[in-house]
C-alpha cells in the first residue's frame, strides 16, 4: 500500500491586470521537471511530486493532506482559459491529481487534522504536536490493518504548506522509524531558472539519523541509530564503514550484555582509533569528523591508559546505566583493592587437598566474616545499615567494628581460619578449611574507611540483586510501585556515590 505525506498549500495568485480588476484572480501556471525529463505544466503547488509518483508507477492509494484552514476555504479563481470556478485548494489539488490518475485508478484523500472543523494552527505549537502525533498513530493503524503480508510504503512531499513543514515531517519520520513503515522516497523541489525540479532527498534526512544516532552514543552508550545509518548488521562486511564506528557498535553491545571485559577491549580499540585520527584519514565522512572531539571529551576519562575502576563506574553512573555500574563494582571492586594495595587477599594454606581459592572466593568469604555483626540488619533493613555506615567519626567507627551481640570484632588484618562448607551428603558443618591472609599495603589506611568500604560493597550486592529482579515488595497501586522504584534508585545513586568517594579517600 502506497500512501503520500503532505501539507497543503494556498493558492498561488497572481495579481489582476488593471483591466481585470472586476474577475477572480488567476492562478500561477509553472512547470517542473523529473530528472531532466520532458518540461510539464502546472498550478497546484502539490502537483508535481504526486505526477512523478503516478507516472513511476507509484500511484498513491491515499494521500494524506496536512491542512490548515485557509488551504480547506473555498475562493473562486481563473486558469488560462478564464474559466472562473470555485474550490478550496485542497479540492483543487485533488480534481487536478484525479485528471492524472485517470478514472479507473482511484485515490483516497485524507485531511489532517480529522474532523470537519479541525484544521492545523501554524502558529500553536500544541497544534502541530497533536498533527504529528495523529498522522503518525493513523499510519501505524493503516498498517496493522493490512493483511496477507502487505506493506506500508510511506512517500513525503514537503514542498508545500508553511515554511517548518520539513520540521514536521521529520516528526512523523521519527515516531515511525520502529514500526516496520518503509520511507520510499521523501522529495522536494528546487527551482532553477523558473522550472522547479524535483528532487529526492532521503540523503538529506538520513542526517537527521546520524545526529540521532551520534547523540543516542554519547548520552546513553548505544549505538542503534549508528547502526541503522550505516546500514551496518551483525552479518556486515561492509568496508566502506568507518573502523571507528565498528568499534562504537562493538562497545554498545559490551554496554548492552555488560560484558566488562569485551568492554575494556572495546575501549582499548577506540582509544588506538582516536590517538591515530585526523580530518584526513576519513575525509568522505564529514559529519562523522564533526563529532570525534565530542567522543574525545566524553571518553577521555575512561579511554586513557591508567583508567581506573573507579573513573568506569562514574562513567557508567553518570550515563544512568544503573545495571552496568553495579556490575563493574561487584567485579572490578576487589580486584581494584588489590592493584591498588588498600586491601591484600591471599591464601595461606589449605586443608584435604583442596584447590587453591579463587580471589573472588578469598573476598567474599572474608566480607562475609567482616560485616557478620550487621549482616542480619542489611537483609531486614538496607535503610538502617546505609544510615549508619554513612556516619562519619567514632560513632560511625564503633558501630562498624562490633556485632549483633556487641563483641568486639577481630581487627582488619586478621586471618580467616573458619567457613560453612557443604560436606558429600549435603549437610552443612564448620570446618577449618583454608587459612585467608587480609592486609593492607598502606600504612596510613583509614581504617574507619576501610570497613565502610567493605560493608558498601555488600550493600551494593544485595541492592542489585533487588535491582535485577526488580522486587517492590507487596505494593498496592502503580503509583505505589512507581514511588518504591524511584526510592530504589535514589537508594543505588546514595550508595553509588558513596562507594566511589570512600575509594577516593583510600586510594
């Protein structure tokens, strides 16, 4: 199903001569041109782009028509042969269309706004906004309608109407893009020595896709618009698409899958591209030229050489990206500790032969140990563990350092000597199984800091696990569920900002 997009124009006058000051006034003849093809006549201004359609072989089944009042006003007017008649341009343009068309090839036409008496304010952009946004749900229904495997092919004139039309039009094309309505040919005209000659311009708009997509990756990380514009898919070959924009869709989909260490390599990748850029290297791409100093200065503090985990997570924090940021702290913090010297985790010996313990096994069981004492109120109240670990002082120190029962705990750097461990038959028993060695390589270590390190990264895993399930508990109402989840992301921005300030401190 084909169907034409446009905004209807008013009628061109011409100014009466002195002699027929008595008679309607005369419309403008013109004439166009398709392609340097034959030179044709015409008066309606939404004339030629709908002839060079039908005469394609891509007659309209309907044409929708974005009018404002005055182009839905009946007015008497002249043609050359002074034949006075009586039509809205909106009428005039559909007797001259159906001229073309012939009889036996009939065209729906559709004014927009609907409704008798609804027209489009061009100076109310409230009015403007509904158009849009009706024309866009009309099509998508159109859509949904049809039925054995038809398609929606969408054509847009935008050389008539008011003066934003493009604007508008590229409204439409926006909302659409989703929604498997193909955009065939989007043309305009350009007048060159009193003939207008139409021209396609689906290039032109394909601009707006870059920008689109340009924005899309330096704000949120994504590269889906990219992708669209460059035609690029996951079976893609082409070599023709800049090594620069392969890489940002390669870093996207780490983004995506929070594959952090496909992510790293991502960076290491746009990082060497960037060092080596110049104007010159991709000259035949100039809009991309435009916006690589904007990648720079979004990823200069996450491509340098000696980035931290700590400058990933803020970067990953400051874009929103609430998921990939609890898991580079649940996966890089220790090991980030460690590379830094605040806290060292080793393996002294083992009992029963048994394997030697990865670090993530080393940190948790040590954790575990670190925070006993408060562990039981993480679980019943995250609030109450979050209020008193951001205390700062002896208060703040002392609540850290003793357990549920108020015994002191054993100092940061002692060892582990006991864990739970399923026996073969699946019971649990204590046993001395390995001995963990914990110390700090800094001498001068906060280490008030240190444990409120420990117990936020803890805290940190239990939030995501609430954030990946998305848990609101037993609530009543969406208005309910929608105040827990905003109480849970200003909970994980509180705990974020915590945990990347005490790393600060310690590092």
């Amino acid at each position: 199903m084909n169907i034409l997009l446009l905004s209807m124009s008013t009628f061109p006058y011409l100014g009466n001569k002195e002699d027929e000051k008595d008679k309607p006034r005369r419309l403008r003849k013109s004439r166009f041109t398709y392609m340097n093809n034959k030179v044709e006549e015409y008066y309606s201004q939404l004339e030629p782009i709908t002839r060079v359609l039908i005469e394609n072989g891509n007659k309209p089944d309907e044409v929708i028509a974005l009018c404002t009042k005055e182009s839905t006003t009946e007015g008497e007017y002249r043609l050359d042969d002074d034949k006075i008649d009586t039509k809205s341009p909106l009428g005039f343009y559909i007797s001259r269309i159906n001229e073309v068309a012939g009889k036996n090839n009939k065209i729906i036409y559709t004014k927009f706004p609907q409704g008798e008496d609804a027209y489009l304010d061009p100076n109310d952009i409230k009015s403007k906004n509904m158009a849009v946004a009706e024309i866009a749900l009309y099509l998508l229904s159109k859509k949904n309608s049809l039925k054995n495997n038809e398609k929606l092919h969408l054509w847009i004139d935008t050389q008539g109407g008011m003066r934003d039309v493009s604007l508008l039009m590229n409204a439409v094309v926006s909302l659409l893009k989703t929604s498997d309505i193909k955009i065939e040919g989007i043309y305009s005209i350009n007048y060159t020595d009193g003939i207008g000659n139409v021209i396609e311009q689906n290039d032109t708009y394909h601009i707006f896709d870059f920008v689109s997509g340009m924005n899309e990756f330096i704000q949120y990380g994504r590269a889906d618009q990219l992708v669209k514009y460059y035609g690029l898919n996951n079976k893609s070959t082409n070599a023709n698409i800049p090594a620069l924009v392969t890489q940002m869709k390669e870093l996207a989909d780490s983004i995506m899958l929070c594959d952090l260490n496909r992510f790293d390599n991502g960076l290491k990748a746009i990082r060497k591209t960037l060092d080596e850029w110049n104007e010159n290297n991709e000259s035949n791409d100039v809009l991309l030229n435009i916006f690589v100093e904007q990648i720079k200065d979004d990823y200069e503090e996450i491509c340098k050489e000696n980035a931290s985990a700590v400058d990933k997570i803020k970067w990953f924090h400051k874009k929103k990206l609430y998921q990939q940021t609890l898991t580079y702290i649940e996966s890089n913090g220790p090991k980030d500790w460690d590379s830094s010297g605040i806290l060292k985790f080793s393996w002294i010996k083992g009992i029963k032969n048994d394997k030697e313990p990865s670090q993530t096994d080393m940190v948790n069981r040590y954790i575990g140990y670190a925070i006993q004492g408060i562990y039981e109120k993480m679980n019943e109240s995250h609030t109450e563990a979050l209020d008193t670990l951001l205390k700062e002082g002896n208060d703040g120190l002392k609540y850290w350092k003793t357990n549920k029962n108020g015994k002191k705990r054993k100092l940061l750097k002692d060892s582990i000597n006991a864990i739970n461990r399923k026996t073969e038959n699946g019971k649990k028993k204590t046993e001395t199984i390995y001995e963990y060695k914990v110390e700090s390589e800094k001498n001068d270590v906060d280490e008030n800091q240190l444990y409120k390190l420990i117990a936020l990264y803890k805290l940190i895993k239990l939030e995501r696990n609430l954030f990946n399930h998305m848990d609101n508990g037993n609530v009543q109402n969406n208005d309910e569920c929608k105040n827990k989840q905003r109480m849970q992301i200003d909970k994980l921005d509180t705990l974020i900002d915590s945990y990347v300030d005490t790393c600060e401190k310690l590092c």
